[in-house]
C-alpha cells in the first residue's frame, strides 16, 4: 500500500506545480522551460511507475487491501455510461475544437470522469485511495484553472468543428475498442462480454 501512496503523492504532486503559477514560473527561470518539462516529466513517470506497481502488487494481496464497501449491482452500468466521454474528451484535448472551448480543459474533465466511474466498480482500500486521489486533483486542478488563465500560464484553444466529429467519432471507437480487448488486455479485467 505503501508504494501505492508514495506513487500518488509523487505523480499528485509534481501535478500540482503548474497550478501554483509564481511557483513555476521561478522554476522555469531558474532552470529553463526545457529543463522543467524534462525534470517534469521524469517526476511523472516515477510517481506514474510507483502508482501501477503498488496498485498491482497490493491488488495481488487481498489480505492487505480491505474491502470497505461493495459495488452495487447497477455500479457496472453507471460506470460503462461515465466513461462514455473519457475517449473523446482525450482526443478533444490534441485536436482541440469546440469541444475544448467549452469545457476548457478536456484532459482533466476525462480525468474526472474515469476516477469517479471507477469508484462505482471497486470498493477496496487501494481503488479507492487511487480513484479518490486523482478525483481530488482533477477537481482542483479545474478550480485553479481561470487563475492560471488569467496568468497567462494556461491557454485555452477551439478549433473547427470538425475537430469535434473526429474527437467524437473517434473517441467512441477507442472506447467500444479499449472495451472490448483493451481493458482485459492491459487491466486484466473484462468489461463488455
């Protein structure tokens, strides 16, 4: 469990820089955008490796891994719907179009959906300290964005709307595809039969 906590504060924190705009900026003038991104995304990538490696391990020790609710029966369906958008919105965040002008920051809103999906399908301790703690920064991350905006930290775009039709269409294909064989494939769990 304890990898698992060390991972998310790592990956958690090193996230919640950029919010604190004056905070990074300093660091960006202190060592230089390419450096900050590079140290930035070697941070993430740690805190990311820890979160995967303690979720599995402690995933493999049930005895360690409460359970401290059970899922209801209609989680299943309530989850499947949840993650409807997280595709999309994924791709609405690189092929920005209205999509992204609307909902201003498409990552962190898909973000938002999968951990609030997840936490009607599991109820043991580690899912829930993992689906809870990126909930949690989602949702701050979001409050702190017209902050940022307004600093100048964060931009952001719209494009044509057929942007839109692709981060949709698109969107929806990865998600029946990630459904299917994906999420069996890489999580070990099945989730259309």
């Amino acid at each position: 469990m304890l990898l698992l906590i060390l991972g998310l504060l790592v990956f958690i924190g090193i996230h919640i820089v950029p919010t604190a705009t004056d905070f990074r900026r300093e660091l960006t003038a202190r060592f230089g955008e390419g450096p900050y991104k590079g140290i930035f995304s070697i941070i993430s990538l740690v805190g990311f490796a820890l979160i995967v490696y303690g979720y599995h391990k402690i995933q493999l020790n049930p005895g360690k891994n409460p359970q401290l609710w059970h899922p209801p029966a209609w989680g299943r369906h309530a989850t499947l719907a949840l993650m409807l958008p997280v595709f999309p919105l994924l791709i609405a965040t690189y092929l920005p179009g209205r999509i992204a002008g609307v909902i201003r920051h498409p990552m962190i809103t898909a973000v938002k959906f999968w951990a609030l999906a997840h936490i009607f399908v599991r109820g043991d301790l580690a899912s829930l300290l993992l689906f809870l703690g990126f909930l949690s920064w989602a949702v701050y991350d979001r409050i702190t964005l017209k902050r940022r905006e307004a600093a100048g930290a964060v931009t952001v775009s719209s494009g044509p709307l057929v942007n839109d039709a692709i981060a949709i269409v698109g969107g929806l294909a990865l998600y029946a595809v990630f459904a299917k064989w994906g999420h069996p494939a890489l999580i070990g769990v099945g989730v259309i039969p």
